[in-house]
C-alpha cells in the first residue's frame, strides 16, 4: 500500500500531469473520428483505453523498475520493504496507474452507455487481463533490462507497435483479411475487439489466454535484485 500511495502522489500532483498523461491516447480518438467521419467511434474509445493501460504497464513500470537501479539509494530502500519483489512490482504498477484510472473509467462509462451495459462485464475483463499482461511484459522487462534509455526506447516501440499500427483505434475490417486474422492474435487488438462490442469466443479466449500469461510473468519473475 506505501509503494501505490508514493506513486498515486507523485505522478497526480503536478496541476498538467493528467492532461500530459492523455495527450496521445485522446488525440487518436480525434483523428479516428475525424477520418471516419465518426464510424469508428466505438473502436476509438476501445484503442484509447487500451493504450492508457499498456502505456502503463510496458513502458512506465518498465521504465521506472530499470531507473531505480540506477537510484541506488531509493532502490535499498525499496529492497529493505517486506514482500517479495513481485509483489513490489505489482504494487508499483497499480500506483502508477492512477493517472490513467479516470480516463479508464470514463471510457468504460462511455463504451457502456453505446453499446449497452451488458458489455460491461466484458470491458472489465478485458481491461483486468490487458493489465496483467501490460504489467507482466513491464516486469519482465524491468528485472532483464539494465540501461534506461535502451529501456525507454524498446518500451516504446512495443507500445506503438502494439497500439498504433495495428487494428486497435480502427476496425479490422479495413486491412486485407488474411492479415486482420493474423493480427487478432495480439493482445491489444482481441482486447480492443472486445471492449469495443466484439464478444465473440475468440476474441474472449486470446484475450483471458494473455491475461494468464501475465499472471505466469509475475509469479516467475520474483526477484528485482538481478
């Protein structure tokens, strides 16, 4: 509860934080909505949603487990908190999604009032296991990587290739067939087909599939200390 409440406060309280923090993720559902002249909305809102939460898990935690070991006196004294290393790790990721926990809401709440509020359970999960995965993948990265920058370039390049490019602002159905099925295996994209009202089976079980991999990554990678 330490760790989330430190970074709950230290990334809420400068007065443009959330807007910086939102600055992409909403700028996207401007241009799909401008471009498609507002048929994409709901895909729109489904990207923005995931983005907010991988940009957290894969790049911020990520990011942030790699930069403490280069603060070595922050990092003793976040060795020294009881718990295992996994659990900090966790800890770290749910605080450092506080900034994005209004957005997260407020897109749910707008995708739920569109498509009916019986997707609602279906947002929830796939927005919890698009979290586990983000946060697992974040871990892995930050107990392997050493250098920051490299860190910081990499993560990027994940979460723009994993949000941008491929079918997670826009409908699938505007790439040629045989790529959109290859590309609804990534977890963005079966989780932003879910979010955005497409609960098939498929779509259901790629996206619980990533979540428990994410839980694998968590429980396997136990120690910061490496």
């Amino acid at each position: 509860m330490a760790l989330i409440e430190y970074y709950a406060r230290a990334l809420t309280r400068g007065r443009f934080s959330l807007i910086s923090f939102a600055i992409q993720p909403l700028s996207f559902i401007f241009i799909v909505y401008v471009v498609s002249g507002g048929r994409f909305l709901n895909t729109a809102l489904a990207g923005a949603l995931v983005s907010f939460i991988v940009g957290v898990g894969i790049a911020d935690l990520a990011i942030e487990l790699v930069g403490m070991k280069t603060r070595s006196r922050f990092y003793d004294i976040l060795m020294s908190l009881p718990g295992s290393g996994w659990k900090k790790a966790l800890g770290i990721s749910i605080g450092m999604s506080v900034p994005a926990l209004p957005y997260v809401l407020l897109l749910t709440v707008l995708l739920a009032w569109r498509l009916g509020f019986k997707t609602l359970s279906k947002i929830i999960l796939a927005t919890a296991a698009l979290w586990l995965w983000s946060a697992g993948v974040g871990f892995l990265l930050g107990v392997r990587m050493k250098e920051p920058v490299r860190t910081m370039r990499l993560s990027n390049i994940l979460v723009t290739g994993l949000t941008v490019f491929p079918p997670v602002y826009y409908p699938p159905s505007v790439l040629p067939e045989t790529l959109a099925r290859v590309l609804f295996f990534l977890p963005t994209v079966s989780a932003s087909r879910l979010v955005s009202g497409n609960g098939d089976p498929g779509n259901l079980l790629v996206t619980v599939f990533w979540g428990l991999t994410g839980l694998i990554f968590l429980a396997r990678f136990r120690g910061l200390e490496s």
